[in-house]
C-alpha cells in the first residue's frame, strides 16, 4: 500500500473505526461505513486516480445503489485524482458523458435528502474535482492537498504569461492559482478538516441547508469572487445593466 | 449553387441569437451597454470584452418564450470566466424562476479560462448545478453546438447534464481537446493533426451514433432552429429510473466499444455497412442511416 | 600546336565518365534496379568529388529518400559538389552542406529552410552561385549548370526505367532532359515498381537507375487554402480586382499566386462576378496549381482551361474527371509540367500575387531580415513579357494607358500587387526602403532580393483601393500613388492629400466608392465556399482533403 | 494594454438607436461599442488596446471615420486585440451603420 493510500486508511480509520468496510478495487473506493450509529456511503478514489469512463460509471453505480437502499444515507465523497483521464478510448466512449453521469448522480442524492459531503485528500484537478467535489452539498479539505486547474508551468504555456509573473499575480488573486486556500476564497471549498475529522463531519452532517447554491455568495464574502454573485443576481432579475 | 446558406458555425454569438429567435423579439440581460467585463483580464494585460463573451437573455422562437445564452468563441475560445460563467447560471437559475418553455445554451468553448481558472471551474460547477435545477423546475435545457470550438472542458460535463444536444456534424463534445491528450500522452495516443480522427472520436456524428446526443443538423440557421424547436416544451424526465436507464446505457457502451480503437470500430459494430463512408454523408443522408439502424434495433 | 599534337583531343570525356560510372554503380543493382539498402554505396559509387549535382526538389514533389542517402554518404568519397536545384525544402538539402558533401549552390527557393541556409551561408558552409527564379535555373541547366548525377521523383517506375509521375511532373522533365542528354547519370526514386507504368512520362532509356524508396516521396499540400479562414478585408480587395481589374480590362488568361488574397477572388467569381455579368468575359484560362478554391470557378463555369505546374494533395481525382479544363494523360490522370506552366503564364494577360513589403517605387519583395528564401516562380509570372508580340483586349488596353512616348503602339501585361496595409504584427507593407538593401549587405549579394521590380508593376491593390501605375507619369506621382492606397502605415500618413486628389481624378488612384464597390457586401457571405466541406460539396465529392483541412 | 481617449466635433445627427455592437475582441480583431450619449453635441472614443504604441494612427482612423459619418453625441469604445487599421474602419462603419438604423 503506497504511503498516500496509507494515508487514506487513516482517515477513513479515524472516520469510520478500523472495519470501515470501505474497499478499494484499483483506485476505485466505495462501501457502506458505520457514522455515529448510522450508515454513510462512502464513494471515491485514491492514489490520485484518473476519472476514466470506467471509474466514473463505478461511483455512479455506488451512489444510485445508496439512493436505492436507503433514502437520505448520508454520502461521503473521498476526492483524490489528477484529473480525468486523457486517452483516445475514454473520449470515444464520451468521458464527458460519463461523468456527467455521475455528477447527475451525486446531484440527484444531494436533492433527494442525502447529505453529500465532500472530502478532498492530497490532490483534486479541474474535470476531476468538477466530477465529484463541486457536486456535493458542502466540500472540504485535508490539511497538505491541493486543488488545481493545470499546474502553473503548464498554464503558463498554455496562457503565454511567464511563469514567474503568473505565480505573482496567483499570490494576490485567488482566482488564477492552484492551492486549497485559493479555492476556499473562491468558495469552491466550504474549509480544511484539521484536528478532530469526525466532529467536523458530524457538523458538515447536521449543517441545516435550504437546497440554495451557496457558493458564489461565499466567494463573494470572503474576497476571492467579488462579481459572479452579483452579476448572476442581476441575469436572475432580468436586468438590463 | 448553395451559396446563400446561413451559417451557424460562421456567426457570431449574437448573429447565432438573432438567427435563432423570432426577429426583433430578444431582451439581452446586462448587455455590452453594462459593462459587465472581467475583473482578472486587464491585471494580465489582457483585452475585456464588453459582454465577457456571453450574451444573455429572453426572446421567443415561433412565438414561445425561452431564455437563450450563446457563447461568442471568437473571444478567448469562449471560455468561462467568473463574470461570463455567473452570466450562464443567473439565466438557468432564473429559469426556475420564471418557468419558459425552454433554456437554450450555445455552447462553443474550450472549458475554463485559465486566466482566472479557479473562478471558472467553481462557476462550471454553479452552471452545472443550475441547469438541473431548472429541469427540476421542469423546464427543459436544450443545448446546441456547432461553433470553431466545440465543447470541451467543464462545458461538456455540463452539456450532458441539460436535456437535449443538438449539434451540426462541425461539431465536437468531448473533455479533453486532442491537443491536450496529445501534449500529455503522445502522437502515438492522439495526433491533433489528423482532423478527421479528431472527429471520428469526437465529432457530432460519432457521438450521435453512441447516443450522446439527440439531433444532428447541417450548418444551417434554419436546421438549428428547427431541431430547437422540436425539443421546446418537451422535459425530459430526471427521476431515479432515468437515472438507471442512463447508467445502463452507459454500462452497456463500455462493455461493446470498450476494445475499439477508432471510432469506425465502433460504427461497424453497430452494424453499419460502410463506417468509412460516414464522414462524407450530409446530414439527411447521415439521419437516414440512424434512423435505419434505429428502426432496426425497435 | 606541338602540344596538341602530342596529346589528341578526345570528345567523349563525359560519355566515358558516364559510362565508368555506370560501370560502378551497376555492381548495387539488379538490371537499373538498385538494392535499396545499398544505396549510399552506390551513391559513392557514381558521384565523384565537385560534381553537380541536382536533387529533385519540387514545390512539392521530393526526391526525399535519395536526399538522405547522399547527406548520409562518405564525406571521404563524396565532396565538394555543387548543388544545382530548384527547391531547397527538406533538412537533408542543407545537411550536405553541414557536413562538407557539398559546397556550392544554385538554387530558386529556400522556404522553410531559410534560416537555416542564412546561417550556413554565414559560416561559408554554402557558397552561394545565385538565386534564380525558376525559369532562369532551368534554362542554365541546358548551358553552364548541366548536372552530372540527377535524382528525381516519379510515382512508378517499370524494369526498364520507364517512369511515371503522376499528377506531379514538375520539374522533372527539365531536370531530366538536361541530364539524359548531356552524358549525366539519372537516378529516379519511385514510390513502386510495376510490370508496366500506367503512361510512360520519361522514356526508359533516359533513366539510369532506379531505387524503389521505402515509403513515397514526400508530398505538400501547399497549394491547399482553406477558406474559413478568409477574412472580409480580402474579401473587399477581390472585390476591387474584379470590378477595377478584371472586368475593366476584360482579363481572360491569367495566373494567380497562391495566397488567400487570390484565394478570395477565386471564390467570389460566381457570387460577386456572376451578377456582374461578367461570366466568360474574365478568368478562363489560367496557369496555376490545381488549387482547391478553385473548384467553384470552374463547377460555374467561369475558368475553362488550366495548366498545372504541378499537382495538389487530394485534387488527383477532381483534376483526372475534369479533362475538358486539365491536362489529362491517356490513363486519365493529369500532366504538369512547371517550365510549360511558367511559360503560359509569362505570357498571360495578368499576373497578381502578395508580397511582404512594398517600397515607394513599387518594388516588392518577400526576402526578410536574417532569411535566405528566393522568389521562386513569382519574378517570372510577375514581369513584363516584353518579346510578346500577339494582342488581346487587356493587353492593349493597359499598352494605351501606359502611354509611352513614340508613335510605335505596344500592349502591356497587367502585374498587380494584393496587399493589406499592415501585414502580421501590424508591420506595415509599404515602407521606404525594403529589407532587401539590408540583406544584400548583410549577406554580399549582387543585387537586393527583389520579387516584382517597380517597372514590371503596373496596379497595387490594398483594402484602401488600387492604384494604377500605369496612368502615372512621373516618379513623383508613382510615389504618391502608392502613399494614397498605403493607408495608415507611415508611408500612407506621409501623402500629399492634394496630389492623390488629382491622382484619384484622373483614375490613378481609385478607391471602393470610384470602383463601384458597395463595401457592405464585402463579408464572408459573398464566397462560393466558406470551408474545406464546402469545397468538397462544389467536387460533387471528388476533392478529398488532406485530413488536416478538415473538420468533420 | 494601453489606454486612450479622443475627442471630436461632432457634425451631424444624433444616432437612431440606443446602441450597436460590432466585431468580436480576438487577436487581430476589435468590438466596437457606439452608444448614443450626451456629449454636448461632441463625439468621443475611449480605446483598450492590447497593442502599444499606435495612438497617432487611432487617432487618425477614428478622426477619418467621424468624418466619414456625420454624427453627434455618440461614444465608441473599443476593446481591441490587436486589428490593423482596415479592420478597425471596417468594424466602425458596421457599428455606424447599425446604430443610424431606424428600423429596428
């Protein structure tokens, strides 16, 4: 078992007790676990997967199987992947199709009174992070990981900034660099689960929430996204200006 | 000889919404006059579009009102920013509000624009989660592509989270762009250069051949305007066995095409004769060989 | 008188050298059929140190294999040769030079290799003989550049050395007819070998050897300009040249460069031209590649006949089912031949092509700072044809405005310039001194590198309007002239307002408005096609695009 | 980016229509917003431009274009990728022609 798969263990080991019954098969994780005394689905990945076709349809099958089961079983939704996967067969198959998919899934929970919490531990990338963690009620973070679109080099080609003037604009703007502190500005992340794991999913459980896509106002409060809430309100409104 | 045909692909966004709607009738939402441009772009020396890419807004197709946004790919690839993304989902979630008979979205992007990426992405998922809550509201999201960029990125997950994909066969829906496998992983995984490769993985037709979407459509004003509204007023249903229906049709893909190699693969096993000749077919012809394989499956 | 007598003229030198080298070579071959992985040794075998050597090296067609197997060869045993060829398009073409095969070089067109060669020639690696447009490098193989060892290109060849080209002759028959007939040794490489060729376009008993490669000869779709990318500005100045140009002179033979700025009036001849009525009064015999825009021109019945100077990837079988306007073989395929399609259109109504940058007496060049590229064929289509002596319509019409003093009437050949004001990076085309004077320092040529000479010139056409040099009469009022269509760029913000004025009423000067050209219709919706696709619906399916071009 | 501002006389009518758009902000491409605006019977441009250095030349296009189109109390604003003179008239006249049209 590799160091961050270890890792991994130890939280679910911290969450769930040591027979957490969740089981990996590849980078693939799903299971029921035991949460003060009730059942919690537990979907993800680990070891940085890629989210090909093939993963994606095996976590949508873990999240219709809770649905089914049990209404209103709390979902977990472990993140840590690089991204989806970049193969000529998954985008023949329609990749997007298939997370999508899954992101449908995890919606479809989230509105049918499953409370479906996000936890991202040691890496979540663009595609990746939008597959799982940004279709969940509330998302955290592990201390140490990081949430990214491209890594900075690869951006800087991308975008014809030099690198070394794009990691000094990410240092004053939330909105251009990798880094979970950046996507908690941005409100693409609720906070960072550090010290006791299990009293902050027992809050993230009980958090009373109205179904209201709270992100862009947080974005707004804590200064990483000053415009979207309010151009989105005045669209909403059908205004002109 | 065909000369005077409209384009779709060769439009502008707000050509594509005048094209589209019934003449005079669109009310554009915070239009060019606003303002409304990207905070991030100027601080990285970049030009600001007044309508940071994205027009939006209300108007009627054959008298029945719908909310239309449409992406201008000329600027920056018709990526989403924080401004043009919160631009998409103040208008889906306004759907919910004011129930027309259809969203429509004209999608022609490569995904986030890295220049403010995180904003992009996050709105991805705010756009996304919009969407179906406007088709919970019942109110069906009908997409439609057929600009330069296709649709990639976050914008394809979102694609396929709507109710109906409408494309003309210039059209791609996929995550990844061919470039971007091809930088990561190699020539020999993808060559971006071989176009029509590009398009037999990614293309509209192939994708309407795996169900991925719902109409093909030459590049035309007209055919875009009529596959749209064939699909106004029509949601389609979103409950539990919708979902296992899709996750069966999904399931089902992987297990016959997972061993393919080349999008022809796949169309010969779906039973079709000449899967070479299917790039060159025009739409019509195109749509008869689906609805033959169609019919012959029912 | 003693000395000769003690020592005999002999007059077979080359004949017995070629013979020797046949002699040596034959021991890598079976029959003319040389073993393939033997081929530098045979290379070693039949060219000797300062032979000149030339390497079919064609817009498109390439003798690729064999240009590797020389750059690959003993330096020891191969030295010193002077390269006589018309393209250099491939790295091996200079690798020789890097490495000392070869030392001296004739040549017409470096492209994308002009960096390269600029730096070799900068380390004396390449001494250079001249740049020659194409007609001149051809005419002096047939006087003082007559190459000893020849490789050329052919798509098949039979045991006995019979070639066939296909669509793409090109140079071949120039470079053949020099070599076969001057004592030197031809060796062609051919895609395959076949029992029988399906038309015989060099006769075997031209052809020394022959090496089967192991992959076909490269191949460039260069000719190949895809109309999506068409912009309105080039749209409005196709426009202006049909309207001030061609329907005013009523030009029927003509040959077009290859840009996009040709490419768009190529595409509006039966939108634009179609309602000007203008349909069998302009455009019907063109000397051109087979280029993909123009197939609505030819489907609406606007251009007749064309001859090709060579081929383009994907028209071979829109090109062999259109043999009333192609030059088609017996086994349906078409013929080119570059010194005929040069030729042709030497001696054509009109000539109109691009360039890079244009000075105030209208001399016009492409040559930039820090390249070595040559012109090509571009100064040969683009120059008075002086010995001509038949009269057309266009021809006399520009002869009497030209004026010239005298009483002996003469016509004159319409060569026009098409440029936007500002070129890429808004760098502006009309300047006062062209690059040219530079690089001629910089790299000790006799002369600047110039395209199309000021003299040769006789129309400017930008997306300001035209200016029609022929009605000028003095330097002072060329000058102005080119200053009142440069528009925005310095040379234009520097005219005399008043000097154009008189210009623009005696016609020398003409903008869109003094054309008739109604500048709103000047958008993409007036091409025939706006893609690839639509180019291929115009075929009726016979244009198969290379897959590059395509989007579906 | 450099930013610049111009003034004009203005010389003819108040345009028809609130507002035109014309062109799309890319590389060697512009938009151009002309909106009607009370300029004291002035016309004025205010230009974003991601290419520096050219101000002379914008101020001698758009001096050419209001002279072109006799307007007042109009304000162009232009975001510009980059376009060369011709496709700056030419997306000027397109606006101009757009927001002088009464009928729609």
């Amino acid at each position: 078992m590799s160091e961050a798969a270890s890792a991994m263990d130890r939280v679910l080991v911290e969450l769930f007790g040591e027979d957490h019954g969740v089981v990996r098969d590849a980078a693939t994780l799903t299971g029921v676990a035991r949460f003060d005394g009730r059942a919690v689905t537990v979907v993800g990945t680990a070891d940085r997967a890629v989210i090909g076709a093939d993963v994606a349809l095996r976590l949508a099958r873990a999240v219709l199987d809770a649905m089914r089961d049990e209404p209103g079983r709390p979902i977990l939704v472990v993140v840590d992947n690089a991204g989806h996967r970049l193969s000529r067969r998954d985008e023949l198959m329609a990749n997007n199709g298939c997370i999508a998919h899954l992101t449908r899934c995890l919606d479809a929970a989230r509105r049918r009174g499953h409370r479906v919490v996000g936890l991202v531990h040691d890496l979540a990338v663009s595609g990746g992070f939008m597959a799982t963690g940004l279709s969940t009620d509330l998302c955290y973070a592990l201390p140490g990981s990081e949430v990214r679109v491209m890594a900075p080099a690869a951006m800087a080609r991308v975008t014809k900034i030099p690198l070394d003037r794009l990691e000094e604009l990410s240092a004053v703007n939330p909105v251009l660099g990798p880094g979970v502190e950046n996507f908690i500005r941005v409100g693409g992340l609720e906070g960072v689960w550090d010290g006791d794991l299990m009293a902050h999913f027992r809050e993230a459980l009980s958090r009373p929430l109205d179904g209201a896509d709270m992100r862009r106002a947080l974005g707004e409060s804590r200064g990483g996204r000053s415009a979207a809430a309010r151009v989105a309100a005045a669209v909403r409104a059908g205004a002109a200006a | 000889m065909r000369v005077a045909r409209h384009s779709f692909y060769e439009a502008t966004a707000r050509r594509r919404v005048d094209g589209l709607l019934d003449q005079n009738s669109f009310r554009e939402f915070c239009g060019p006059a606003a303002r409304i441009v990207s905070p991030h772009l100027p601080a990285l020396g970049m030009p600001v579009a007044f309508d940071d890419g994205v027009v939006v807004g209300e108007g009627t197709i054959d008298g029945r009102k719908v909310l239309i946004a449409a992406q201008e790919g000329g600027f920056m690839g018709g990526a989403v920013g924080e401004v043009h993304g919160a631009k998409i989902t103040g208008l889906l979630e306004r759907a919910a509000d004011v129930k027309p008979e259809a969203v429509v979205l004209l999608l022609d992007t490569g995904g986030v624009r890295l220049h403010e990426a995180n904003a992009g992405l996050v709105a991805m998922g705010e756009i996304q989660r919009a969407a179906l809550s406007a088709r919970h509201a019942g109110v069906p999201v009908i997409v439609a592509i057929g600009g330069k960029n296709g649709c990639y990125g976050g914008m394809s997950i979102v694609a396929r989270s709507c109710d109906w994909i409408i494309a003309s066969e210039e059209g791609r829906l996929s995550i990844s762009g061919p470039e971007v496998i091809e930088t990561v992983e190699g020539i020999e995984e993808f060559d971006a250069q071989d176009r029509a490769l590009v398009w037999r993985t990614m293309g509209a037709k192939h994708r309407r051949l795996i169900g991925e979407i719902d109409a093909l459509v030459a590049d035309d004003m007209g055919a875009f305007r009529s596959a749209i509204l064939n699909f106004v007023g029509r949601p389609r249903p979103l409950d539990l066995d919708a979902l296992e229906a899709e996750h069966a049709m999904l399931s089902r893909r992987l297990e016959r095409f997972w061993d393919c190699a080349d999008g022809r693969d796949v169309w010969a096993r779906l039973g079709i004769n000449d899967p070479a000749a299917v790039p060159a077919l025009d739409a019509d012809s195109f749509n008869g060989l689906v609805g033959a394989l169609e019919g012959g499956r029912s | 008188m003693l000395e000769k007598a003690d020592a005999p003229r002999r007059w077979d030198t080359l004949e017995r050298s070629y013979r020797a080298r046949i002699e040596r070579g034959a021991a890598f071959a079976d029959g003319k059929i040389v073993r393939r992985d033997e081929t530098e040794r045979f290379l070693e075998a039949v060219i000797e140190p300062g032979d000149r050597v030339c390497i079919e090296g064609n817009n498109q067609k390439h003798a690729d294999f064999l240009a590797a197997a020389l750059s690959k060869t003993s330096v020891e045993a191969i030295h010193d040769l002077h390269i006589v060829q018309s393209n250099i398009a491939l790295p091996p073409h200079l690798d020789v030079f890097e490495r000392g095969t070869a030392r001296r070089l004739d040549f017409c067109y470096a492209g994308p290799q002009g960096l390269r060669m600029a730096r070799l020639v900068a380390e004396g690696k390449i001494e250079v003989g001249a740049i020659h447009t194409y007609l001149e490098l051809y005419s002096r193989y047939f006087c003082d550049l007559t190459p000893h060892v020849s490789f050329v290109a052919a798509d098949a060849a039979d045991a006995d050395g019979n070639l066939y080209t296909g669509p793409n002759t090109e140079d071949t028959p120039a470079i053949v007819e020099a070599t076969a007939f001057k004592s030197g040794v031809l060796i062609a490489q051919v895609n395959r070998i076949v029992d029988k060729v399906p038309r015989v376009d060099v006769p075997g008993d031209w052809v020394s050897f022959v090496v089967e490669a192991p992959k076909p000869h490269y191949i460039e779709p260069i000719f190949t300009r895809d109309p999506a990318v068409i912009t309105e500005v080039q749209v409005l100045m196709a426009m202006m040249v049909i309207r001030g140009i061609y329907e005013k002179y009523g030009v029927t033979r003509l040959n077009h460069g290859i840009g996009f700025d040709t490419a768009a009036i190529e595409l509006i001849l039966p939108t634009y031209a179609e309602d000007l009525g203008l349909k069998g009064k302009i455009c019907r015999y063109m000397s051109v590649n087979p280029c993909p825009t123009l197939i609505p021109a030819i489907e609406s019945g606007f251009v007749e006949s064309i001859h090709c100077a060579g081929s383009e990837l994907g028209m071979e079988a829109y090109t062999a089912a259109r043999s009333d306007v192609f030059f088609i073989g017996r086994d349906g395929s078409m013929r080119s031949n570059r010194i005929f399609c040069q030729l042709a259109g030497h001696y054509s109504d009109l000539f109109i092509g691009s360039t890079l940058q244009i000075d105030l007496e209208g001399n016009s060049s492409t040559a930039t700072l820090s390249r070595i590229t040559g012109f090509g064929g571009a100064p040969n289509f683009g120059s008075e044809s002086r010995a001509r002596r038949h009269g057309s319509e266009a021809w006399l019409k520009a002869g009497r405005e030209q004026r010239l003093s005298g009483e002996m009437p003469r016509g004159r050949k319409l060569v026009v310039q098409i440029v936007e004001t500002f070129g890429d990076g808004m760098s502006p085309t009309f300047v006062e001194r062209l690059d040219a004077w530079e690089l001629q320092k910089t790299f000790d040529m006799p002369l600047p590198p110039v395209m199309v000479y000021g003299d040769d010139l006789t129309h400017l056409v930008t997306e300001e309007g035209i200016a029609n040099l022929l009605l000028c009469d003095t330097m002072e009022e060329r000058a102005q002239a080119i200053r009142g269509v440069a528009g925005y760029t310095p040379v234009g913000m520097k005219r005399d307002r008043e000097m154009v004025a008189r210009l623009r009423e005696k016609g020398a000067v003409q903008y869109a408005e003094d054309l008739g050209v109604d500048k709103r219709l000047a958008t993409r919706d007036l091409l025939a096609a706006r893609s690839i696709k639509d180019l291929v619906a115009w075929s009726g399916g016979l244009y198969d695009p290379p897959s590059r071009f395509r989007n579906w | 980016m450099e930013h610049l501002e111009f003034d004009y006389d203005g010389t003819g009518a108040k345009p028809a229509r609130a507002f035109a758009l014309a062109g799309v902000v890319g590389s060697g491409n512009l938009e151009v917003l002309i909106e009607a605006a009370d300029l004291g019977g002035r016309c004025a441009a205010v230009v974003d431009t991601s290419v520096r250095g050219y101000g002379e030349t914008w101020r001698q296009v758009l001096a050419d274009f209001f002279a072109r189109h006799a307007m007042s109390d109009v304000r162009v604003s232009i975001n510009d990728g980059g376009a060369t003179p011709a496709v700056v008239s030419l997306r000027l006249d397109q606006a101009a022609a757009e927001i002088k049209d009464a009928s729609a």
